[in-house]
C-alpha cells in the first residue's frame, strides 16, 4: 500500500536534488579547507569582509542541511525504484 503517490514523491524527489546541488554548492564556496581549489584561493581573501563573514557562520549548519537532505533523497528515490537485481 502506498503512502503517497509517486506523483508527489518524484517532485519531492526533484526538489530534494536542487537543495543537493545548491547545499553543495554553498559548502564549497565557504569551505576553506580543500586544499589546491580555485574557490579556496579565491575566498582566502574574503574573510576579511563581514558580509562573507556572516554568511561563513553559517557553514556548518549547511552539512546538517546537505546530509539531511541527501538522506531522505536517497530514501525515498529506492523506495520508489527499489533496488535493482
């Protein structure tokens, strides 16, 4: 028996996929600890502005985010597919 159509979950599923990218993407552009990459060398020089400042406060809660998000994605994508054989 199905909880809720899989209309509903397919959209949930979507939606859950642009916070992926987005969580991700955000997590990049304040993580100073990838060694080498092009936003690390960038954003070495933001911490002095309080504005990156603010938003970098901010940086773990967007793991918590990312995880959660991926979790339930995960979740819900082999429920509704299963697991192939």
């Amino acid at each position: 028996m199905d909880i809720t159509p899989p209309a509903f979950t397919i959209q949930i599923l979507f939606i859950l996929g642009i916070v992926n990218l987005v969580t991700l993407l955000l997590i990049y552009a304040t993580c100073r600890c990838i060694p080498g990459s092009v936003i690390s060398r960038i954003t070495g020089n933001l911490m002095q502005y309080t504005a990156y400042k603010s938003f970098f406060r901010y940086h773990c809660y967007l793991w918590w985010v990312l995880w959660t998000s991926v979790i339930i994605h995960a979740t819900l994508g082999v429920w509704l597919l299963g697991v192939s054989s």
